[in-house]
C-alpha cells in the first residue's frame, strides 16, 4: 500500500520490526505478571472498525523501517484531508494490504475469520 504523507510517497510494510511496535502499544496484561503483544489482533478489529488512531498506528508500523518516516502533524493532515469516502477507503486498503504482506497474511486471515465467527455468535 502506497499512501502519499506530506511531499512523500509511503510504501507501508508490515514486517517484525512492525509487529513487535504493534505489539508494544496493543497489550494484554495476564494477572499482572505477564504482558502479551496483541498487536495484529487490535490492528484489525480497530481497521475494521475504521478507528482513526488504530490507523494512525498502521501508519507508523508500516513505515517503522523508512529513513524519513512521516511526523505526528503529516499523519494528522493525512486524516484530515480525506472526505468521508477517501476515509473509508483508507481502512479498506489498510485491511486489503494486511492480507498480501507475505510475513502475517496467514495469520491476518485467521484473525479474520475469528472476528466474524465471534461477531455471527453475537448476532444469534
């Protein structure tokens, strides 16, 4: 995925570098002792979701290993360009990238059918 931020173009790559900041910011905390990463599991439920600070860190995660990666203000005036459809598309993309990049695909698609299993349970 290829998002232009500010002057530059941005290709977003979810590599380990990726999930281990995912995993730094979207926690479990299991009886106080032991804290587990849910970084992919949190990043799709909020893309989903179409959570703008979820996107905010699909941005960072995926421009983790950039040179020159984008500001806090770029991503900002990203999000705030957009109209109500560019802002649903972006979350459409997101998801749609998740699922090509060749290190967590498989695991995104599990996360997928997880989430729909739980949300057709509720529906019940």
């Amino acid at each position: 995925m290829i998002l232009k931020i500010g002057k530059k173009d941005y290709e977003l790559k979810l590599g380990f570098a990726a999930i281990d900041y995912l995993d730094s910011i979207y926690k479990a905390n299991i009886d106080g002792i032991i804290e587990y990463g849910m970084g992919l599991n949190m990043l799709v439920l909020g893309l989903r979701n179409e959570d703008i600070t979820v996107g905010y860190h699909f941005i960072k995660a995926g421009t983790i290993l950039e040179k020159q990666k984008p500001s806090n203000d770029e991503i900002e005036e990203f999000f705030g360009s957009l109209d109500e459809k560019g802002f649903t598309d972006f979350f459409e993309k997101a998801i749609d990238c998740l699922k090509t990049q060749s290190l967590i695909k498989v695991k995104i698609a599990k996360i997928i059918r997880q989430q729909e299993k739980k949300a057709e349970a509720a529906g019940k």
